[in-house]
C-alpha cells in the first residue's frame, strides 16, 4: 500500500427534507479520479446521517434496515456508494468507520444494505469493510505511523459505547445509548429545521448549544412551539442553575458535563435583565406571546447577542479571514486545543501523524515534527464573519439569517452558506518516505494539494 486517502463527515442523506450533504457532483466524480489500486480508502465516520427522519431515537435492526433502504435509494447517496463499488473493482480497499451519525453501520444487515447499492457483483461488494471506530485505525506507511479516528471520543456530548451494536435486536429497543447530542437534534434541531424552515441549525453541528441559541436569535417563537411537551422544561435550563433528570439528556451514569450547559451559554451571551424578561415573556407558552415587528428592543438586544455568542464557536473554528483581495476563506490553522488533543493522541499511541473529522473544520498544521490534520466536511457551511469583526458587522449578519433562514440560493443565501470540500492523503514519496496532505476539491471532482509535509 502506497497510498491512503481520508474522508469524513459527508452526512449522506435521504431526501426527506434534512438533508445537508452537498457533493452531489463532486464526491463521485473525486472518488473515481483519486482512487487507484494501490488505494486504502478510509470514510472517517459520519459517512451517513441516520438522525434526518422523523423516526424515534431508539435502535433496533429493521428500522435501521429501513433507514439505510431510504438512504441508497436517494439518487446523491446512491451515486456516492456506485462510486466506492467502482473503487472495489479496480482494486482498492475501502473502510468505513462509524461516526456519532452513523452508529447503525455497525448492524450487519445494514451493511449488506450498502454492499447491495454498489452496483457490484457479490464478490466485490463484500470487500467493503466496516470498522466500530471504538478504537483509532493506526495505520504504517513509509516508515510512518498514521492515527485515524473520527474525533467524537473527546466530546462527551457526542461520543457514544459501540459494544451493544452487535446485538441490536430486530424489533424492540437495544442497550445500544444514543449520545446527548443526538437526542437533542431529534428533538429540537430536526422540527427547527422542517417544520419552521431554520435550515441553518443543521449546519451548526456539533455545536448544539450554538444551534439552540442561534435559533432563539432567528425566530424565539419558533424555538417556544418546539419546546413544548418533553422537552419545553429544558427551558428553564436558560434560567435557572439547577438541573433536572432528563433535561440533561444524559443516560443513566452519564458524566455531568453532558449537560446542555444552556445556562451558562446564555450568562455568556451577556443579556441584560431586561433582555432576560423580553426572551422569557416571547417564550413562555401560556403568555400568547410571538415574535413579529413590534417586538421591544429589549428583545432586540437579546437576539442580536445570543446569535453573536451562539455563533462564536463556529466563527473560531472557521477563522474567517479577509484578504488584501476581498477573498474571504476559511483558515485551516490549527487552534490550541485541537493541537492539545492531537497531542495527547501522538503521545499515547506512538504515531507519526493524526488525522480526524467530526468538527467540519479542515486543519493542517506540523509541530514537534508531528502532523495534525482534520479532513472538513462535505456539507454545506455557514460563513460566519470572524469572532472579533465589530458589532455592526454581526448585526447584519443576524439581519441576513432572519430574512432567509431556509438558506435559499434565490434570497441570496451564498452571503451566508459555502461550501469547501476536503480530503486527506498520506502517500509514499520517490524517497519511500509517507507524505501526509490536505486536499482541497472543488465543484467537479477536481483536487489540488493545499498543504503537506514529508514525514521522517
């Protein structure tokens, strides 16, 4: 094996009317020009997304069956399966590992569903490889030692145990434990999205807290209808300091810091009491009270701010910068605590190099002579003014998101949405040494190296 190609959170989706993955044209077309024989292709976790229905959050085999039957009937999901069939055939590997929205890969009969829509005879298609992702994939090439995993291990909202899935009964509830991130975007993030049009929430993920408290900034009467029954006391987490049972959306045993943490993201958003009062009067349910033109600017003051502190973690990831040009692109940088992990990764393992997803921001950077890199996303993102930029330019930002929450192209959405699709790759150099690169991919399958290094 000379060559290793990387990538992750394509969210592949099934047309029901969630979907964020946005490679149609381009994934199919990359994967057949940059897979070769000599090829270990690695889907990173988060390959497909089985939270985008409208099902109940609890696992058992045939309605995963039936979930990954809507996915491979979706023509852009089918197109991307056909595509590591065509891979199989002339040669390569391919390995899919499980991310946090994709656990019911681990169920056999939903692989066999996948083999099934490579549109490859039997003996091809059973070469497609599944691996739990419960342990990092270390890999040796040139010399080097290569770490990969998804990245969700490190954040208690989205890590998840992957042992019940081996006995995932067919019908009935299995011990299998959706993560506190997952039951929130069943919950919550998904009726934003369909039923009141915020399409933008989706797009924040994994950032939960970010989503919750840029869509109170968005539409407040929106977010007061879904939080209603079961999950309207969750609320008072806004409030109040106190936590209650199941308003964490942890599991029996769960650490605390799986909480939502609402509280204290809106202590830090910095609201007033008076902005306090106009949020709380616009979402108690009993008050018949909804957003609309005549709200105060007390209310005002208060969406402007939830969505600057909502956004904040996105906007520092993304690193949004702009050039002497205008340009304005997306910094792959490093921060310190990604470089903290990576780190930490390298030191306990023995490796060469990391490599993750799950955060959907692409990274590249080489310290202590180790490389750390993070393979983005195939979804759409937000494109956030920088965490810094002045009060005037968030205003306008908000003004754009509340006059086109549903991101519409014919509103002038690409104001606020981009796309940047990424890979990784380590290769073998002339020298027998392992290259590792960041690939940038543009809208017809083509790549270009953005950053690498030469490990050893």
């Amino acid at each position: 094996m000379r060559h290793i190609l990387i990538i992750s959170d394509v969210h592949l989706g099934n047309g029901q009317g969630y979907d964020i993955y946005a490679g149609e044209d381009a994934l199919p077309s990359f994967l057949d020009k940059a897979v070769h024989p000599d090829t270990l292709l690695l889907v990173n976790g988060d390959f497909a997304d089985f939270l985008m229905n409208e099902d109940p959050l609890v696992l058992e085999r045939d309605r995963a069956i039936a979930q990954a039957q809507a996915l491979v009937a979706w023509p852009p999901t089918a197109a991307v399966l056909q595509a590591l069939g065509r891979a199989l055939a002339r040669g390569a590997q391919v390995v899919i590992r499980l991310g946090n929205h994709d656990a019911e890969l681990g169920i056999p009969t939903v692989q066999a569903v996948l083999r099934g829509a490579l549109g490859q005879p039997e003996a091809v298609a059973r070469r497609l490889a599944f691996q739990l992702g419960d342990k990092p994939a270390i890999e040796e090439i040139g010399g080097a030692r290569v770490l990969i995993t998804h990245g969700e291990h490190n954040d208690p909202w989205n890590r998840f145990d992957a042992a019940p899935l081996a006995t995932v009964p067919a019908q009935g509830g299995s011990d299998f434990v959706y993560p506190p991130g997952s039951r929130l975007v069943k919950t919550i993030m998904n009726p934003l999205k369909r039923k009141h049009g915020l399409r933008f929430v989706d797009l924040l993920k994994p950032d939960i807290q970010g989503g919750v408290l840029t869509a109170l900034a968005v539409d407040p009467g929106a977010v007061s209808l879904v939080f209603q029954g079961s999950t309207l006391s969750l609320m008072w987490q806004l409030f109040h300091e106190r936590h209650f049972g199941d308003l964490s959306f942890e599991a029996d045993g769960a650490e605390p810091e799986a909480e939502t943490g609402l509280h204290s993201a809106l202590d830090e958003a910095g609201l007033t009491e008076d902005e306090r009062q106009a949020l709380r009067d616009v979402l108690d349910p009993s008050g018949g009270l909804s957003f609309g033109s005549g709200d105060s600017s007390a209310l005002d003051g208060a969406r402007f701010k939830l969505a600057r502190r909502g956004l904040a973690g996105i906007a520092r990831l993304q690193k949004r910068l702009t050039g002497d040009d205008g340009t304005v692109y997306f910094d792959t940088v490093p921060l310190p605590a990604e470089w903290e992990e990576a780190h930490r990764l390298a030191d306990k393992f023995k490796v060469d190099a990391v490599l993750l997803g799950h955060s959907h921001a692409a990274r590249f950077g080489v310290d202590k002579g180790r490389v750390y890199v993070n393979s983005g996303t195939w979804i759409t993102q937000l494109s956030l003014p920088a965490p810094d930029a002045p009060a005037a330019a968030w205003a306008a930002y908000l003004h754009q998101l509340c006059d086109n929450p549903g991101l519409d192209p014919a509103k002038g959405a690409t104001g606020i949405a981009a796309t940047r699709f990424n890979a990784a790759a380590v290769e073998v150099n002339g020298a027998g040494k392992a290259v590792v690169q960041l690939l940038e991919i543009d809208a017809q399958g083509r790549s270009r190296v953005t950053a690498q290094h030469t490990l050893g």
